[in-house]
C-alpha cells in the first residue's frame, strides 16, 4: 500500500510540473538576491553560503508543503486516506517520501550550482550536498507535520511557517556547522542522521494523528 | 427478503454535542443485513454527524458502537474523493486499494461501461463533468466488496439516467447481504425495505 | 490509602469536582503568593548586597530568573495537559491547556523583556546572542505557535487535539533545541559571554532568588486555576450545577 500511495503521488507530480517547480525557482531567484543585497565580494558570500542556502531550502520547503495535503481534503481524499485499511502513518510517510523526491531530492542535486552562486569552492560541494540529503528529509517530515495541522485551517497556510519554524532550528544549526567545521567535523552529519532516524520514527505517528483530527473537523 | 438476518451493527445510547449543542441523545437503533437506513432531517439536524461517527471520522461522541466484523465500511461523503490529474482508472485503483481491495484492470473498465463512462478511459478527471465524476464514485461502490455503504447524499448531482444505476446497485447490494445507511432529503426510490429515522434539531 | 488518593485524583477531572476542590484552596493560594512575593521582592531589593561588577542592575534579575525558568516549566505544564488530553480524553486538560498558554506566553515575553533590560546597562546593547536569551526567543515562538492554531482553530475538541499534538512535538522538539543552541553558543563565543553564568552569588543573593522563585510558582498556580474556573464555568454553562451555582448568587 505505501507504494500504491507513492506511485499516485508520483503520478500527479509528474502530470502538474508546475507545482513542485515552483519552489525550485523560487530557491534560485532568492540565492540571486543575497548577493545583490550583500554585494559581490566572494570572501563574504562564501563564508556566508552554508547558512544562506540552508535557509532558502528551509523556506522552499515551507512554501511546497502546503498542497500536500490541502488538495486530498478538498477533494475528500484524505478522508479515504484516514479511513484506509492499512495504518495512517505508513501512507503518511508515503506522501511525505513523495514529496520529499521532489522538493528535497531536486535540492540536492542543486546544490553545487549553489555554491558556485556562493562562490563556494567545489572542495565544500559534497558537504553541502551531504547535509542537504541528511537534513532536507527531516524539513520535509516537519512541514507535512505543519500542513496535517493546518490543512482544514481558514489561514493554514499563512500558519505554517509559524508553527513550523521553530521546530526546525536544530536542523539549520546541525547542518550549517557540519558544513562549516573542519574534517572533524563529520560527527556533525552523524548527529544529523540520528536526528533523521529519530523524525522518521516518531512524526509520521504525528503525522498520521493530525490528519485524523483534521478530517474530523 | 433474507432470513433471519444478521445483524451487521448495533448502536446504543449515542449521544453527541456540537458547538454547545446537543446534536442528539439516547441514539439505539441497528442496521440489518439486506435494510436500508434512511437518516431524514432538516439542514443542521445532525445526519452527516451520523454518518461520519459510524465511519469513524468523527469521534467525540458517549454511546456504544458494536460492528459485526472489521474493515466492513465503505463510506461515500459529499466530496468525491477523485482527484483530477488521474484517470478514472487510476482514481478507482487506487482507492480501493487503500481497502485493501485489489481489482484487475478489466473489472474498473467493466464497471465504467456500466455507468456509462467507457469513453472517459483516457481522460483525466478533472476534464469529466460533476455527474460524471459522480458515477466514478459509484463504481467505487459496485466494486468494493464491503458489506456496509454508508452514503451522505448520494442521488444529489445525479440525473435520472444516474440515479437509476444508483438505485441498481443498491439494490443489488442489499440483496447480497449487504447494509445500507444513507442520508437523503428526498424518499429513496429504491425497492427494499427502509427503515427511517428522523432526527430533529434539538433547541 | 492508594485507592482513595487516586479516586480523589481521578475524581478531579471532572470539572465540578474541580471547581468545588479549587473554591476550597484559591483564597489561601492567592495569600500565600503575595505574601512569598512581597518577602522575595524586599529581600532582594532591599537587603540583599550589591553586585560588586553590576551594582544594583543586577536586580533585575529576581524577576528574569524566575519568569525565565516558570517560561520552560509552564511550557512543558502545557504538553503534559495537552498529553492527557490526546490520551485519555479528558476534558478538563484540554480546558487546563488553553488556559495556561497566554500565561506562559506572557511570562516568556517577561523573561526576554527582563532579559533586555538586564543586558543594556551590562553589556551595552539591548539584546545579546546568548545561549538562555536565545532559547527564551524560540520558546516564545513556540508558544505563538500553539496560541496561532488555537486561535485559527476554534473552541472545539479538534481544535484543542491539533494544539495538544503541536505542544507535544514541542516539548519533546525542546530538549533537542535547547542543546542546539547551547553547542551553537559555545562554537561561536568561546570566551565566557554568558548573562546568566556567574561566578558563585552569596547566600543573600541567592536566597531571595529561590525565595522569589516560589513566590512566582504559587502565584503562576493561583493564576492558572482561577482561569480554568472561569473557563469552566463559561463551556460547562449548560449543565445544571453551573446554574445553580450562578442562581445562588
């Protein structure tokens, strides 16, 4: 069943490019306003770009999740999702997985045109992406976790970010100083992966008990 | 008309509140192989409420709910739950399979035909019609083998052509054994027994 | 003896019995607050010493510590109502968490308000990266998040379950958090810039410290049940001994 609801997400993806695209530009558009806002010199941008293209990943991230579940509850979906016979957190995880191949994964593979952006040099390119693969999955479990919540919500999707952000912050902090850090540095992506095993275990349950408060509603 | 007909579900003393109002109280009633449960109300008196507390959707209630068997309901809201970048097929597919109900690809064309829909194969839902994406649901219906239906306006956005079909396979079903709980403003023309309640709004 | 204890305790979620046990001990919890915060504040506004590096600006700190730590344990007061209610249902902590977070949504903004203040005349700027004034920021939006859903959400059981679920990823997101920021804070400031880390403070310094903490815990609790006795009164309005009760005044 988890590659039933895989495949259907794939699906649509596939069919409405446009949807997950958007992000994509919306992470290069805003990498092309750091340096017009700081200036050109390579010295700051590159000391900066860890933080800087962690942040926009943050905020392309939020800004996908939204139509993850907002479109299943309009059209009666998830209430077939939660009623299913299978367990709710494993076709959450599904969705989530889904989106994350497409939000997450396109991110990583961006990565090393970002650091050129950032005149980071390519010696940091498979750090950043490391970082990115370890911390983009754990963005995308806490933003579903959000969009569960909001989704039957009049603003929910203005809510988001605030109710999510915080939640995020260990990740930012984890994954810029893996980056940042010298070669010892690698307990950091360490740490990161526990982290993602510990989201992977625990928020699909919560996941799966906010969708059925929202169709409860 | 089945003998001795199992008793596929037993309500006892259910009470609900909503928004500081009492929706209904002291609720007994079962629902029989082969009956059709007809929930008559006014708008607000509480018939989808119902319908979603015994599709489990809805869960702040007091009372008893006792199920004759697990994994037995197949529930039908106002919303179609067919999504508009797949096809009808794709839609079918993948609903029951969350089910848990496996159907060859023949069987969702059969039942498209049935209701009218063989020419819709290729298209994607979201360029067929309200009526039609209505049937689609339908064949949902004619192809899951649960024995409970539980449908919340289910003639609404049909045409008489539509509703015919509807009444069709509900009455194939209820005479396979199977239950029907349906809320309806209008009377249900459909050849079987029924039995109504009418809820009325508490003040 | 174990039996009655918890049947009394069980028996407290009910919101009648609730009211009734809480008319009983309020009064006397109101008493005892502004006496221990009265003694706390004159203790250490008055008698205890001046620092000998801040002088008196480091009095402010009788209300930033206690605000600062009642932000952290009002916060995890709320997931563990919030917790009750996913798990057992019960009705009276869903009314407990709604009442308790504006409380500990104004005692995190004391804290970072207090904490300002404290940093102008120390270090000369109103606000400081530190590891505590940052973890008390996030945890103020932590609180805007949970008061945001209940706001967006309405009064109803699902709407206190999808706050509840929001709170409990919170707390258990807070351990996680606050090492973050703690191993953030050390990375980047290796000399010792902290607020709040100071050399060992003087039995007089202290003491109004702890005693100023109680102070805040007793009037936090006293706050806290009154607004769950006006909450109850108010969803409850329908039952008959909440008319009575309003019938006998």
């Amino acid at each position: 069943m988890f590659i039933n609801v895989l495949n259907r997400e794939l699906r649509i993806a596939a069919r409405s490019p446009g949807e997950w695209l958007q992000p994509l530009c919306f992470l290069l558009i805003v990498m092309t306003l750091f340096p017009l806002g700081i200036g050109p010199s390579p010295g700051l941008l590159a000391t900066l770009a860890p933080a800087l293209i962690w942040i926009t990943a943050l905020m392309a991230v939020l800004l996908s999740v939204d139509r993850l579940f907002r479109d299943d509850f309009e059209d009666g979906t998830l209430e077939q999702l939660v009623l299913s016979s299978g367990p709710v957190w494993l076709n959450s995880l599904a969705k989530v997985c889904a989106h994350w191949l497409f939000t997450g994964l396109p991110i990583v593979c961006l990565s090393p045109f970002l650091c050129i952006m950032m005149n980071l040099s390519s010696q940091w390119m498979p750090k950043v992406a490391l970082s990115l693969l370890l911390g983009t999955p754990i963005l995308s479990l806490l933003a579903a976790l959000g969009g569960a919540l909001t989704v039957g919500l009049r603003q929910g999707s203005a809510l988001l970010p605030v109710i999510i952000m915080p939640l995020m912050i260990p990740v930012l902090i984890l994954a810029t100083q893996a980056i940042a850090s010298p070669a010892s540095g690698d307990a950091y992506f360490l740490w990161l992966g526990a982290l993602l095993s510990f989201s992977l275990t625990f928020l699909p349950l919560a996941i799966a008990a906010s969708l059925k408060v929202a169709v409860s509603r | 008309m089945i003998d001795s007909p199992l008793i596929l579900c037993h309500v006892r003393n259910l009470a609900c509140e909503r928004n500081q109002r009492t929706l209904f109280s002291g609720l007994s009633f079962r629902l029989e192989q082969g009956q059709i449960l007809h929930l008559k109300g006014p708008n607000g008196s509480g018939k989808t409420t119902l319908l979603r507390i015994l599709a489990g959707l809805f869960i702040d209630y007091d009372g008893q709910i006792e199920w004759q068997q697990d994994h037995h309901l197949i529930y039908a809201g106002h919303q179609y739950a067919v999504q508009g970048q797949l096809t009808p097929l794709e839609n079918l597919s993948f609903i029951l399979s969350l089910q848990g109900i496996a159907v060859a690809r023949d069987e969702i064309y059969r039942a498209l035909a049935d209701f009218g829909l063989e020419d819709t194969r290729f298209s994607l839902c979201r360029e067929l019609s309200e009526g039609q994406r209505k049937r689609v649901t339908l064949c949902r219906l004619s192809l899951s083998k649960r024995p409970i239906w539980l449908l919340d306006e289910p003639y609404s956005a049909l045409d008489e052509a539509g509703a015919a079909l509807l009444s069709g396979i509900c009455e194939q079903h209820l005479l396979s054994g199977g239950g029907l709980v349906m809320t309806s403003h209008q009377a249900v023309p459909i050849t079987q027994p029924i039995d109504t309640l009418e809820l009325q709004p508490c003040l | 003896m174990n039996i009655r204890l918890w049947n009394w305790i069980h028996k407290l979620g009910s919101a009648k019995h609730f009211y009734r046990f809480s008319s009983l001990i309020l009064p006397g919890l109101w008493v005892v607050s502004v006496l221990i915060l009265s003694l706390g504040l004159y203790a250490g506004l008055m008698l205890a010493p001046a620092d000998y590096q801040q002088g008196d600006s480091f009095r402010i700190m009788y209300i930033h510590v206690p605000a600062a730590i009642l932000s952290q344990s009002s916060y995890v007061m709320m997931a563990s109502m919030g917790a009750l209610f996913l798990i057992w249902k019960i009705k009276l902590a869903d009314v407990a968490m709604r009442t308790v977070a504006p409380i500990g949504a104004a005692l995190t903004f004391v804290a970072l308000l207090t904490g300002a203040i404290w940093g102008k005349p120390t270090w000369g700027t109103w606000w400081v990266w530190d590891a505590r004034l940052t973890s008390t920021l996030i945890l103020m939006f932590l609180f805007l998040g949970v008061l945001a859903i209940r706001n967006a959400a309405g009064n109803g059981p699902a709407a206190g379950r999808m706050a509840a679920i929001l709170a409990v990823i919170g707390v258990i997101n807070l351990p996680i958090i606050k090492y973050s920021v703690d191993w953030w804070f050390t990375l980047h400031q290796p000399a010792s810039f902290s607020l709040t880390e100071r050399p060992a403070m003087p039995v007089e310094m202290w003491l109004p410290l702890v005693v100023m903490i109680l102070g805040f815990y007793s009037w936090f609790f006293a706050l806290w049940i009154l607004r769950i006795r006006t909450e109850v009164l108010v969803t409850e309005a329908n039952k008959d001994w909440v008319r009575q009760l309003v019938n006998q005044r």
